[in-house]
C-alpha cells in the first residue's frame, strides 16, 4: 500500500515545477517522512562532482579563498569566456557564458528564432516552452514503433516542407538518448548552412561514445564553419554541478557582442567562476577524462542490466540515462511514486512529455552502488506488481 497523502503532496510539487521534476530538497522539505536514497531523475556524473568537491575544497575551504568568491563581484562574461577559450581552442569572442544552459535558451529562442521553428520530439520541454507567441512550431515526431530513431533524410526534407527557417537539435537527445554520429551531424549543418538559426544543444555530449577509445565527440571546432550554429552547452550533466547553475554556448561573434549589450555583461556568479576557472585547469581536465569514461562503461553496465529486466522495454542510449516503457498496467505516475515511497529510488515520469505515447520513464544512470540499488529496487517493484496484480493503489 501507499501513502495517498505523500502522494497528493507531490502531484502538487509536480504542478508548481511544470513540466520538470520537483527537486530532491523540493520533496524532502514537503515529505519528510519519506527517505531518497538515490536521486536517478537529475541526470549528472557523481564521480565528476566527487572530483570538482576535492578541488573545491583544497583551492577554497582549506586555504580560506571561499569568501573571495562570495564577497567580491566575478569578471564579466567575456573575461569568463576567454579562460573557456583556452582549453576548448574556440576564439573567446564565439563564447557566450550563461547562468546554466536554460538562460542560454531562452535568450537564443527570444532574439535569434524566426516565424517557423522545427522542434523534434520527444525532447527537453524548455525549447517549446520558451519560444515566441509569433514563432510557429513544427514538431517532427520520432516513431516508438522505429525505437525513435532519427531518420535524416526524413527530418531534411520535413523542414523544407514546412518552410522552417531555424530547427533544435539535442544530441544525445533528452529524455530518449538516441545519439547522431558526428558525420552525420556535420552532413545536417551543411544542409542546414541557409536557415537563419540552428540549435545544436550539445548537453550530454561528454557521455556519448563511437569508438572503444570512446573520445569525446563534441563539435565546438566547427562553430565558425557554420554562422547560423549555436551550440550549447550545459556544464551540471557532464561536471555535475547543477547547483553551480553554468553554462556556455558557441555562436557567432555578431550575436555574442549582441547578447552582451542587452543585459547578460554581468550573469555570472563567483561559484560558476570558480568552475570555469578550475574547467581551464589542464590537471583537472586530465582528472576529469578519466572520471568521463570510466562513467561511461559504468552506464554501459547499468543499461546492459536493465535490458535484462522482466515487464520494462529499455530504448537505446548513448547518455547517461535510458528511456523506459513499462509493459506492466500501471501508470509511469503510479510507478514512479510507489518505487519513490517505499524503496528510495526517484526517478522521471515522463507521462507530461510530448511525443511520448504510452507509460514511459527515464532512469538516470549513477554510481555503481547506487544503480545496484536501483535495478535490485525495480526487480522487487515489478516482482510485488506481478505476484499481486496491483502494488497498493
């Protein structure tokens, strides 16, 4: 059986964040009567916060350098920008630094999107959610009978069709994972060269993989091939620091200095500084390859165990996360609550996504300990639903 009123009490945090999750604390602060023992809705690398905590600590907390960050006001964006500069080889003037990838976002979709957008779906709501009243959306849907794969040719000639002058593209793409191989990417952008703006949101790059050397396949080189690109980049996925709030995007110079003169000199914090600083560190950067990929064969692990899970279809991935289809009759809401309530485990509904027909969930992968628990809990959840027919609702 379950709790109604804990229940009820996140339906109501649920309808105050939207189409996002409510936050760990969000939850915690409204339900203390329930413990979370792995949060596998948020969708980071632990062992790369585990790292950026070690030099946090020795540069700030043990040699006193805290209060610099709190007290004094950090550089401004373009002084930001010229570290980052330095160890992604980009031209510090083809940076814009943001407060976390959703201000990116929003500042792209306001001033830089034109009458007719292509959006695929399923995907992050932000980008539908953001855009102009006069900015007519396009969806172009990926087929769960296809597994949502992406067809190129299919998406090409769905925007000429429909006129589209500016397109988003996530890769991997959020909440299913299905990756484009980097060949392909750059074959999109050259058809692509003419529309007035294309979003390539590049978030959970640092875990997609093609080769056993499983190399970093980012395309921020290219940013000046391409006038039109603008590829975003979220740091709280890959470094683990969504707390931090930081971000950065690669576009063109003109809409750089654009963007700077209309109210984003000053959006950086001292914390977000910090990061970006120790982002430039070539020790850390050194550190932070071998956290990337032996998280990356740790979720190769974890998605190999799910498949193997009675009553659950496991959709390809090349992030840190899968997508989910319980083949069980029960709500993805219902499910997620009752593994949430009674085993500690929380994870994403996606019932609120667009493009998803069916009772889907989106399961983050994490430490190996922690996706231990995870599988062990949902093997038990499923097991209680087939032995009773109904898990307590």
């Amino acid at each position: 059986m379950i709790n109604n009123e804990i229940v009820n009490k996140i339906k109501s945090l649920k309808s105050d964040s939207g189409t996002h999750s409510p936050s760990i604390e969000s939850i915690l602060i409204n339900c203390p009567e329930i413990s979370i023992d792995v949060d596998a809705c948020f969708l980071s690398n632990p062992y790369a916060t585990d790292l950026f905590v070690d030099y946090f600590n020795n540069d700030l907390i043990e040699n006193k350098k805290l209060r610099n960050y709190l007290e004094f006001y950090p550089p401004q964006n373009r002084q930001i920008a010229k570290v980052i500069s330095q160890i992604i080889g980009v031209d510090f003037n083809n940076i814009f630094v943001g407060n976390g990838a959703i201000e990116i976002i929003q500042a792209v979709l306001h001033r830089y999107v034109g009458n007719n957008l292509c959006i695929v779906l399923p995907t992050f709501s932000s980008y539908y959610e953001f855009v102009k009243p006069t900015t007519k959306v396009h969806y172009f849907y990926l087929q769960k009978e296809y597994d949502f794969s992406f067809v190129i040719e299919d998406y090409l000639k769905f925007i000429k069709f429909n006129n589209c002058d500016s397109a988003v593209l996530i890769n991997p793409n959020n909440p299913n994972g299905g990756y484009i191989e980097k060949d392909q990417i750059l074959y999109i952008l050259e058809e692509l060269k003419d529309l007035d703006v294309v979003i390539l949101d590049e978030s959970f790059i640092h875990f997609a993989y093609e080769g056993n050397d499983m190399a970093n396949m980012s395309i921020d080189y290219i940013c000046k091939t391409y006038p039109n690109l603008v590829l975003i980049k979220s740091m709280s996925k890959d470094f683990g620091i969504a707390g931090i709030r930081a971000g950065y995007a690669l576009l063109s110079k003109t809409r750089v200095d654009e963007l700077l003169s209309n109210g984003f000199l000053w959006n950086v914090s001292g914390l977000s500084t910090y990061f970006f600083q120790l982002y430039g560190n070539k020790k850390f950067q050194d550190q932070y390859e071998i956290v990337r990929k032996n998280y990356i064969l740790n979720t190769k692990m974890f998605i190999s165990e799910l498949s193997k899970i009675h009553g659950i279809k496991v959709y390809s991935s090349k992030s840190n996360f899968v997508l989910v289809e319980l083949l069980v009759n029960i709500s993805s809401f219902d499910f997620t609550m009752y593994l949430l309530i009674n085993y500690g485990v929380y994870i994403r509904d996606c019932s609120d996504k667009f493009g998803l027909e069916g009772q889907f969930i989106r399961i983050a992968s994490r430490s190996f300990e922690e996706n231990h628990k995870i599988i062990d809990s949902l093997k038990k959840c499923l097991n209680e639903f087939f032995d009773q027919k109904n898990i307590g609702f």
